[in-house]
C-alpha cells in the first residue's frame, strides 16, 4: 500500500468528519469508503490487531531477557548494622558487589568485592577489604553449548512462533475485513436490485391502468400488480434492515463510531485465476504460519527433550577459586591470600521426578511428529480445496452471468407481448421474480467467487503480501 495515499485518505476521512459535526449530525452523511480504504482504517484501528501489538511489546522483550542470559551482571549489596550487646555497642557497614557471567559452554565466573566498616567503642575503628574469585566448569549435567544455549534457542524459535501468530492475526483480520466489506456491498446490490424491482412493478401498475381504461385488461386482474408491489416494499425494507447490519458490522471491525454512514464505493470485478495445484501446496509448506508453527513445535520439543536428558544427569563441576582479604586495625594492616581447586559432585538418589520428565519430553517429541504429518496432510487437504471452490466458483459465475442475461431479455420480450395483449399480469410478475433471483445469484457468486480468492491468500499465507501490508515494527 501507498504510504502518502493513506496518509491523504486518513485526513479527507477525519476532515469529513469535522466537517459533519460542523454542519449537522454524523449519521446524516455518506462517507464513500473503497476496499484499500477499509482496510487501512483496519489495521490502523482494529482493537484485536492493536492487542495483538501490545502482547507482541512483551513478547519481545522475553525474548531480550533471554539473550541477556551470556552477558556480565552486577548486583550491589550493603547493609548497615547496629548491634548492641551487655560488654559493647558497635556499628557496621558492608558494601559488597559482585559480577557474575555465564559462558556458553556452561562456565560461570563469579567475582566479588566486600568492604567492611566496624566501629566498636571498645576495640574501636576496624576496616577490610578483599576480593573473591571463582570459577565453576560442569563436567557433567549443565555442561556444553548444545544445553547452555537450549533455553536462548527456545526463546528465538518462541519468538518466530510468536512473529508467525502476529502475521496470522492480522492476515485473518485483514480476510474478515475483506469479507465484511464484500457483505456490505452485496446488502448495497440487492437493496438497489428489490428498489429498481419495486419500481418496474410501479411501472407495470401504470401499464395495467392504461390497459384497463382501454378496456383491454379487466379490473381485477391488477390486484397481482397491486399484491406484488406490496411484497416488494416487504423486501426493500428487509434489504434495507441488512444493509444496516452489515454497515454495523464493519464499523465495529474499523473501531469508527456506528453512526457514520459509510457507503462501500468499491467496483467488484472478476477474473479467472489459474492456480497450479503443486505450487500452491509448496508455497503455503512455506508461507502458511499455522503449518510453520507446527513445525516450530516440534524443534522446541526436541530441545526440551536435551534439557530433560541434562537434567537426569550427576552434577559434576570443576571449581577453582582465589581471595584476598585486607585488614586495617587501628595501628596497621594485614593481608591474606587464599585459593582452592577442586570437584564438587551431586548424586540424586530416590528421585524418579528426572524420569517423569524424560518420558514426557520424549512422549512430546513422538506427538510432535505425529502433529506434523497430520498438519502436512490438512495443509495439502485445504489448499487442495480451496483451489478446486475456485474453480467452481468462477463456473458458477459465469452461469449466473447467462442466467441474468436471459433471465433479462425474457422479460423484455414478455413486456412487449404484454403491450399487444399476448401476456398477462401473473406471467410478467413470475418473470420478474425470476429477474429477480437471477440478479441475486449474480451478485451472490461474484463475491463467492472473489471470497474463494480471499480465502487462497489466507490458506497460503499470502494475504499480507497481496494487500502489501508489512508488520510495524523489528518483529
């Protein structure tokens, strides 16, 4: 979509508006409103998409937190003490910083830094300071880049997940929004086909007097004219009440207030659409985000299922560590060294918990596959569908097309009979009701048919590049 086009039709649209309020009540104008139009207003107002933004704001940050996992942190900590006892009273305060960081391979470094204050009335003045220095190196469960890195590559593929559930939102808005709007104008055609309808049966209620005072028509006979003007005022009032409806129903989608009276200007054409079946079924392997959601459960699966194994395994790390401590009494100062290697090791004994989740990850992976085959199978199965429904759609179409045409010139052609005397009331009333429904079921299959398209783009996943719509932000 055209950026600066959207922009120019948002400020007509909102001056439209002010200029309504200005001169007298909103419901009182028509706001002409094309398909593009609709849409823009759509996605910039619709209340589901912009939820679907606001979980997206958190959404990325999880997964910042979880890339923030290998980077150095700072905690500062100080305390302040006052103790009192029988013999003394002193005061104390610590300040104690301390870094830690976490490397891919499992290793942890630790370093810390303590400053101690002492104040005791009676040893007196007493200060330290000292470093400590660890490092601790699994050997064992926690140990390689494939499990230190699993919960960074399970927050990346939730995250595609979560861009794949963002694109899939807004293509099924962006449909619904096309659907809606094609109902309001199919409400528009028909109440326009029951209007021009009414007016011929008013028509022909004119030709019906002319006869009678020619005497060439009884007078009863015009009561069919008069009981079939009846029943299309009935149904102009009846299209009317779903014009409104429809009207409601995409206003509420836009987020507008349902007073505007918007009129869908949009001039529907159709096209036939060759579609290769093959190429459809690969395309949407590739594009549908339902589909590559599966797929992306199944690699989370695989990943839990090497954290589950590392988790069953011994705890074995190799520490090493170094401190130094200072000490400053009164009348000097004292330094002290200290290091330390060695192996620390945890045996779990008794813990079945390690083996529940083992067979559930394990149970999950097997489900994954199966929910992967079966989705490949649905995907195929719909594409497979919705590309047949096009091509009878379209068939539909352009019968409904040949119907409306003769169902046109059969009512001409009675119309002429009539005017000689070779027809009557009831067999112009049953032409028309036929006229009737032939326009109808043109209108009907024409938005049949562009909603059968509406429905391939959703199926291959295509529905935002066909319209051009990009998600807003680094998603």
């Amino acid at each position: 979509m055209k950026t600066s086009r959207y922009l120019v039709l948002t400020a007509a649209f909102f001056l439209c508006v002010q200029n309504a309020k200005a001169s007298s009540l909103l419901s009182e104008q028509t706001i002409g409103m094309s398909l593009a139009d609709a849409l823009y207003l759509g996605l910039r107002n619709n209340r589901e998409i912009r939820s679907a933004y606001l979980q997206r704001e958190g959404q990325k940050f999880d997964l910042r937190v979880a890339e923030d996992a290998f980077k150095p942190k700072l905690l500062l900590k100080s305390e302040y003490t006052n103790i009192r006892s029988s013999e003394d009273q002193a005061r104390q305060l610590a300040l104690t910083p301390t870094a830690t960081l976490l490397g891919r391979y499992g290793t942890r470094l630790n370093v810390g830094w303590t400053q101690q204050l002492n104040h005791s009335e009676q040893v007196g003045h007493l200060r330290s300071d000292g470093i400590n220095l660890e490092i601790i190196q699994p050997l064992l469960r926690g140990s390689g880049p494939d499990v230190t890195t699993a919960p960074l590559r399970l927050a990346r593929l939730s995250e595609q997940a979560n861009r794949l559930n963002l694109k899939a939102n807004i293509s099924q808005t962006v449909s619904t929004i096309i659907t809606t709007y094609r109902e309001l104008i199919r409400a528009q055609e028909q109440l326009g086909i029951v209007q021009a309808s009414l007016q011929r049966a008013r028509a022909l209620l004119t030709v019906n007097k002319a006869l009678i005072n020619a005497g060439r028509m009884a007078q009863f006979e015009i009561v069919q004219t008069e009981a079939d003007i009846a029943v299309q005022e009935l149904s102009v009032e009846e299209a009317q009440n779903q014009l409104d409806i429809q009207r409601l129903a995409l206003l509420r989608l836009l987020a507008l207030d349902l007073s505007t009276n918007i009129q869908a200007t949009e001039a529907l054409q159709a096209t036939p659409l060759e579609v290769d079946l093959p190429q459809a079924i690969h395309l949407a392997q590739a594009q549908q985000p339902q589909y590559l959601s599966t797929l992306l459960n199944g690699q989370q699966a695989a990943l839990d299922m090497i954290l589950a194994k590392d988790a069953a395994r011994w705890d074995l790390s190799l520490v090493a560590g170094a401190s130094q401590v200072r000490e400053h009494p009164g009348t000097g100062s004292a330094r002290r060294w200290e290091s330390y290697t060695g192996l620390q090791l945890e045996i779990p004994i008794g813990d079945i918990s390690t083996r529940q989740a083992q067979t559930r990850a394990r149970i999950n992976v097997e489900q994954q596959q199966l929910l992967i085959a079966d989705a490949r199978q649905e995907l195929e199965r719909n594409v497979s569908n919705v590309v047949r429904e096009l091509g009878t759609r379209w068939r539909q179409y352009e019968i409904a097309l040949r119907a409306n045409e003769l169902s046109t010139r059969k009512l001409d052609i009675e119309r002429e009979k009539l005017s000689v005397g070779r027809s009557s009331n009831f067999q112009i009333i049953s032409f028309e009701n036929d006229l009737r429904d032939a326009e109808n079921a043109r209108i009907n299959a024409l938005i049949a048919y562009l909603n059968a398209q509406t429905q391939l783009d959703e199926t291959l996943g295509m529905t935002l590049e066909k319209w051009e719509i990009a998600l807003e932000g680094p998603h």
